[in-house]
C-alpha cells in the first residue's frame, strides 16, 4: 500500500511521520513521541574544528541534486547501523514527495563520490529532517550547517530533528516536551492550506527554491534565489546567529 502525498503532509502538520521496522519491512507504522528533538536555528553550535572544515570547502555541497541517491545511501546498512527503518515504501514516497517539490536533500561531494548527505520535508516554515548518513570524517556536520544556514537564510522557524542522538546534541539540538513542540508547529505551518488537498499540492514549491545557495549577504527573506555560496559565508552566517 503506497503513502499518499496528501496524507503524508497531514501526517507532518499534525506531528506524526511514519516508520517500518526494517529495511525489508512491508508495513509501516506512524510515530508521535512525548519528546521532540528539534535544532533552534539561533542556537546551532559550530565548533571552531567545524567552521574551519567548512570554510576550507573540504567538500563540495549541493542541495537537490541526487536526491534518490541520498534516500538510498541514507537507507542502507551501515557499520553503527546494521539495518534502516526506511523500507521500499517509505523510499518511494518521499521521492513522490520531492517530485512535488515538498522533500529536499543535501549532498556534500569529494571529487564526484558522494560521501554525506541528508534529506528531510519542508512544510511551511518547517523542515523535518528524516535521516542522514556519512562515508568521509565531519559529511553529516557539514550538510546540517548548510540546512541551518539555508533555512535561517530562507525565513525558516523550526528543525524537526525527531529523534535525539549525541551526534545532534553535540550540534546544539534539544529535545522539547510534545505540547511545546505542537505550538511550534502550529505556528510554522499556519499558512499552509493543509484541508484543501489540490490547493496544498497545487502550492507546491520549485524542487530547489527553498534550499537554492546564494550570496548571503545582505540576507533578505528570499525563497526564490539562486547561485553559488561559499563555505566562508556559510560558517560567517553561522557565527553571526548562534
């Protein structure tokens, strides 16, 4: 049974999101916890060894441009994580999803291999991060600045992260009662049309408008800017918000 876009960005503007119980799972099961883990935008935690990875460009970071490949990668066997809860359904729906232009991801490249990266949902002013993976030293960190500078950048009020692990806490993420994270929420996907089903996914927005790189400086409340970003404005943006 596929996942309807529809029903999935309700799901998202009530709190809930799906899971299966492994990679080769057929079923899924919706998740609501009494604890969220969200990263406040303003309070994102860019160590001194991070800024200068970034600054120094060690990898090269693009958003939408492999998203298949970042669900797939992210949906994948790991040594830390012998197996996924994203099964084939999942993994189709979120493509659906990015098709409609509602899931973004964002990869961070040595040469032509990708070697990090992460994908998530945008709804409103929200983006829940669903998953990330990383094949070289500091990928992940790297993708999750760039998601927080692109969506400081772009009027954004909450980073769902769902789950929290020490690798996200070390970056400055909380975890938040659910009554607190439902006003949250509330507030960040106040304007989005989530009882009219075509005026929802009529509105959906160019694939890569939200986390299009641009200069950041001066930063205007822009959805719609394109063009290429350094890592020195990326880790300067950062440095000025946290």
């Amino acid at each position: 049974m596929e996942i309807e876009p529809f029903v999935l960005l309700r799901a998202y503007a009530l709190g809930v999101f799906p899971m299966s119980d492994d990679r080769d799972a057929p079923d899924i099961y919706w998740v609501e916890q009494k604890k969220r883990a969200i990263m406040p935008l303003d309070g994102f935690h860019l160590s001194r060894s991070l800024a200068k990875v970034i600054r120094q460009e060690r990898f090269r970071v693009t958003a939408d441009q492999a998203f298949a490949r970042v669900i797939a990668l992210c949906a994948q066997a790991a040594p830390d994580r012998p197996t996924t809860w994203i099964n084939d359904q999942i993994e189709r729906a979120y493509r659906q999803l990015h098709a409609l232009g509602f899931a973004h991801s964002i990869e961070c490249w040595q040469g032509e291999e990708l070697v990090g990266g992460l994908y998530g949902v945008s709804l409103g002013r929200a983006f829940f991060g669903e998953s990330m993976f990383s094949r070289a030293t500091d990928a992940s960190k790297v993708a999750i600045a760039w998601l927080v500078a692109r969506l400081r950048f772009a009027g954004y009020t909450l980073l769902d992260c769902q789950f929290m692990t020490e690798h996200l806490r070390s970056l400055g993420a909380v975890e938040i009662p659910q009554r607190s994270y439902q006003s949250l929420l509330a507030d960040a996907v106040s304007d989005v049309p989530l009882s009219d089903e075509a005026a929802l996914l009529g509105s959906s927005p160019e694939p890569e408008s939200v986390l299009a790189f641009a200069p950041l400086a001066p930063l205007p409340p822009s959805l719609t800017v394109s063009g290429p970003v350094s890592g020195q404005a990326i880790a300067q943006l950062l440095t000025q918000t946290s």
